[in-house]
C-alpha cells in the first residue's frame, strides 16, 4: 500500500513540476517571440499570427520534449535506490 501511495504522490507532483516548468518555458517563448516582432515588425503578418506560428515550431521542437525527462529522471533514480537497498 506504501508502494502504491508513492507512485501515486509522485506521479501527481511530477505532473505539477511537469505542468509549470512547461507554462514557464512557453511564457518565456512567447515573450521572445513577441519582443523579436516588436524589433522587427515583419510586413504581412500580424503579431499574434507571428507568436502563435512562433509557439507551433516551438511545440515541434527539442525543448517541449526534454521536458518529459521530469518524468524519466526521478524515477529511475527512485528505482535504483529501492534496488539497491533491497539488494543487500
């Protein structure tokens, strides 16, 4: 039941931790994005075309995908300690 009860615990504050370093990377995206087109202000594209068209190449991206390694790390690490530990 111990068992259960952490994976549960974890898995919920994973998703949190998860959750808000996602919405803070893509808050700092979107600022990004949105100070490049304040400085250049491409003819034949609105702002929020430029942002949202921005936020799409960033979804698609190397980042959003590291991300998930929130997930990885953490439980192998507990895995590990829970092998070692029982293994001597």
């Amino acid at each position: 039941m111990g068992f259960v009860r952490l994976v549960v615990f974890g898995f919920l504050l994973l998703s949190v931790i998860y959750l808000s370093l996602s919405w803070f990377t893509r808050s700092l995206r979107r600022e990004s994005l949105e100070n490049e087109w304040d400085e250049d202000q491409p003819e034949g594209i609105s702002r929020d075309d430029y942002v949202a068209a921005g936020i799409k190449d960033y979804n698609d991206g190397l980042r959003p995908k590291l991300l998930l390694l929130v997930y990885v790390i953490p439980t192998v690490l507990v895995a590990t300690i829970v092998y070692l530990t029982n293994s001597n």
